[in-house]
C-alpha cells in the first residue's frame, strides 16, 4: 500500500511531538506496549482509553498515527473538542484507512448524527479488519452514549485507564522530553522546575521550550538561577 500522511482535514494536523519516543509512560507500559504493537498478527483491533485531561491521551493517539504512517500505513486522528461541531462527514470512507484514532468522544455523546455515524464506521472498520484508537475522558459504560448499539460497540475492545503520574514519574517525563531536545537537566535543576512550575504536564514542556530557547541564546547552561530569570519564578 502506498504511503499517504497522516494528516487531518481542515486543517488540522498531528504535533510533531507527539510520538512514543517522547512519552514516558510510567504506570501505563501495558497500555504503551499495546499501541506500539497494534499492527502484529495478534495486536487488538480495537482500543479504548480513558484519563482525565493532561494524561497524556491526545499524544498517545497521536503517536500511534506517526507509527502508523512510519510503517507505510494510512491513519486519521480526529479530535473532536475541535471537529464535533461539524457533521460526522469525516467518518465517510474510513474503512479505507489502516488505522482511525477518535479523541475526546465524548464530546458528541448525545448527539444522534454523530452517534449513528460513529456506529456504522465502528462496523465498518470491523468487518474491514481495520484498527481503532477512541479516547475519552470517562470508561465506556458512564458516557452516557443514547444509540445502545453503538454503547455495545464500546465495550468490545481492552480498555486502558490512563494513569496520572507520580512525581517521580512526572521528573522522569520532564528530563526525557529534555534529552529528546538535547538540553542538559541537572536533577537538581529539574527538581525545582516540576516543584516550582505549573502542575500541568504539558505546561512543564512548554517551559522548557522557553528554557532551551533562553539558554541558546545566552549561551548558557541551565542552573537555577537562570531558571528563575528566564521564567520569572
């Protein structure tokens, strides 16, 4: 099959961070481990995950569309905090897809035509042996979904609840996310930015982001003195 990118209608497309090899899993290997492998002759065709917001859950769909088209295969990530306020036109043709990653489902719980559409994709990649990702912020079963059968659909893949991280964790994640940009993190340095920064991880990152660009353009290394003028802590 040839290679199409992933990419999203409207313009919307995947971050370019957004791939395993940046995401420290922590507690959730299992569920790691299951989307890397999604593709092997016994991988699930069909995967749910749940967490609350900052777990990690758009960047994991993410990722296993960058896997997917890394392999030479055709993938969609439909976020629908940005696209459920259109009709489910998108869900048109998926079975032509490898692989489908859904986010934020619960965003159109209740709502008929997305309900109905979801469904009968949900049929469709089935019986064309196709894989699914679908993330919300709750298990399947307390969506509250209208259409029953598109609730029992829910219920037929592994569902993962996605872990929030420990602090031990979370100083894992933030000195991975700073090797991949090849910054040097003292622990000590680190320590002071995930106790003194915002609690978000995703806000952690993006302080780094600032940091590497302070540092470069200094010239220098991170301490932390230059962590507190550089981010105003």
């Amino acid at each position: 099959m040839s290679r199409a990118p992933a990419q999203l209608p409207l313009g919307l497309g995947l971050r370019d961070d957004a791939t395993f090899d940046n995401f420290h899993p922590g507690p959730n290997a299992a569920l790691v481990d299951r989307l890397v492998h999604q593709f092997d002759a016994q991988g699930e065709p069909f995967l749910y995950l749940w967490g609350p917001p900052g777990a990690g859950r758009s960047h994991l769909l993410q990722a296993a569309c960058h896997r997917a088209s890394a392999e030479d295969r055709r993938a969609l990530y439909l976020p629908l905090e940005e696209l459920g306020h259109f009709p489910p036109l998108m869900l048109e043709d998926v079975e032509r897809l490898d692989l489908l990653a859904i986010d934020d489902l619960d965003k159109v719980v209740g709502r008929k035509r997305w309900e109905e559409g979801l469904f009968h994709a949900f049929n469709r990649l089935r019986d064309s042996g196709r894989r699914l990702i679908i993330a919300a912020s709750m298990p399947p079963r307390q969506l509250g979904v209208t259409l029953p059968d598109l609730a029992s659909r829910l219920t037929w893949g592994v569902t993962f609840h996605l872990d929030g991280l420990d602090d031990d964790h979370r100083l894992a994640a933030l000195q991975l996310r700073a090797r991949i940009r090849g910054m040097q993190l003292p622990d000590e340095v680190a320590r002071y930015i995930l106790h003194r920064g915002p609690r978000a991880l995703g806000d952690l990152f993006r302080a780094l982001e600032v940091l590497d660009l302070a540092s470069l353009s200094a010239q220098r290394k991170l301490t932390i003195p230059f962590v507190k003028k550089a981010l105003d802590w």
